[in-house]
C-alpha cells in the first residue's frame, strides 16, 4: 500500500496548477475587477487568444459594458499584474444567476 498524503498538500497542488493557467488567471481577475454587483448580470464563458468573451443577461449591460471595458480592464490588470486579458467582448445571452433570497 503506498504512502498517506494530506488531502490539503493534493488540493494545494491542484489547485496551483489551475491557477497557472491563463483562463484561470483571465477568470479570477474578472472576478475581483467585476464586483458583486457586475457579477449578478454577466460572467465569463470564453477566454481565446488574449480575449475575455463574458455573456451579458441583456443588450443594455452588454452595451453599457463595452463603454466601461477600459476602465475593467485597468482593474484586472490591477488585480494581477500577469493577467492575460488584452480585450474584453460583452456579448447578450441569459446568465445563470444564484437565486435571491427573500426578505420576509
């Protein structure tokens, strides 16, 4: 039988080779850039070639997104020096949103 490992030194492991990977990287720099507020209309489905493709839940954010790419794209770049993303495309199609909690 071979040897015990710790599960936290494999998910360490793991988990730092998901985060060497330019998707990941372009992914955690949205995340951080986004907010919470950005995260609950659009999020990201596609990193090709240097662009982040992140789906919009309407053409209006789409839109408003696309005006506001430099200043998000700053942010990343703030966020991780190393971030791959050189563009940004806004595209519409219905994001997945957790479900609100209601206020009794």
């Amino acid at each position: 039988m071979g040897e015990f490992v710790r599960l936290g030194d494999v998910l360490k492991t793991a988990a730092a080779r998901l985060g060497g990977t330019e998707q990941m990287r372009a992914y955690q720099a949205w995340s951080v850039a986004a907010g919470e507020r950005l995260v609950t209309v659009c999020a990201p489905r596609r990193f090709v070639a240097g662009t982040l493709i992140v789906e919009c839940e309407s053409a209006v954010w789409a839109q408003e997104l696309t005006y506001l790419g430099g200043e998000i794209l700053t942010r990343m770049q703030a966020a991780d020096p190393q971030c791959p993303v050189k563009r940004l495309r806004f595209i519409t199609h219905a994001v997945e949103r957790p479900p609100r909690r209601r206020i009794d």
